[in-house]
C-alpha cells in the first residue's frame, strides 16, 4: 500500500510535497493531489513536507475512503476524460489533470 493524501488537502493546493518527491507521483486534480499508488516507492518524504498534515504512510492507520478514493483517481474514467489517467510514469509529463474524483468534487462544492 502506497502514501494517501486525505481530505485535508481539499483547497490546499501547496506544492511542498510535489518538490520532494523523488519518483514525481503526485498528481494535481482541481482541488486536490493525488498519489499514484503504484508509482509510489514509499520514501515519506511527502509526510513531512504536507504543510496541512494530509499524507499517511502505509504504516499509518489509513482511512480506507481516501486510499479508494486515491486509486480511482488512477483506475477510473474521471468526469470529462473518456480513460482512466493509468500509470503515466510521472505527474510533470502529465501536468494538472484538472478534474477530481467524483468524492472530492462533491466535497469541495460543499465547502
């Protein structure tokens, strides 16, 4: 199991964790990032550089909501896109996605 990022990092669009991350799986949604599960090496470096406390680890007690969440980000078709994002081998190749989970966007119009 890969780091999650949570509700927290709804509105938070920092890029303290983006800058740290030495494999460039954090991907940018609308209102929130994402980690690519399966690009993931598990370093934690993106923990402590979360200026809001969003990231646990495998080791943590995950809320299984945002882990889901975090891999349909990857799997499924997100809102407008006709494929899922897939594993594209690093976020700065594919930039901000521009549209989040269907969980998120519900979130974030809330607020």
């Amino acid at each position: 199991m890969a780091h999650v990022i949570s509700d927290l990092c709804i509105g938070e669009m920092d890029a303290s964790c983006v800058d740290v991350c030495p494999v460039d799986c954090i991907y940018e949604g609308l209102e929130k990032r994402y980690i690519n599960p399966d690009e993931c090496i598990d370093c934690g470096a993106c923990v402590t550089a979360c200026p809001v406390a969003a990231i646990t680890g495998p080791n943590d007690d995950q809320d299984p909501l945002w882990v889901d969440d975090n891999r349909a980000f990857f799997e499924q078709a997100l809102p407008g896109r006709a494929e899922p994002i897939g594993d594209p081998g690093g976020a700065s190749g594919t930039g901000p996605v521009g549209v989040d989970t269907p969980l998120v966007s519900g979130i974030a119009a809330g607020r």
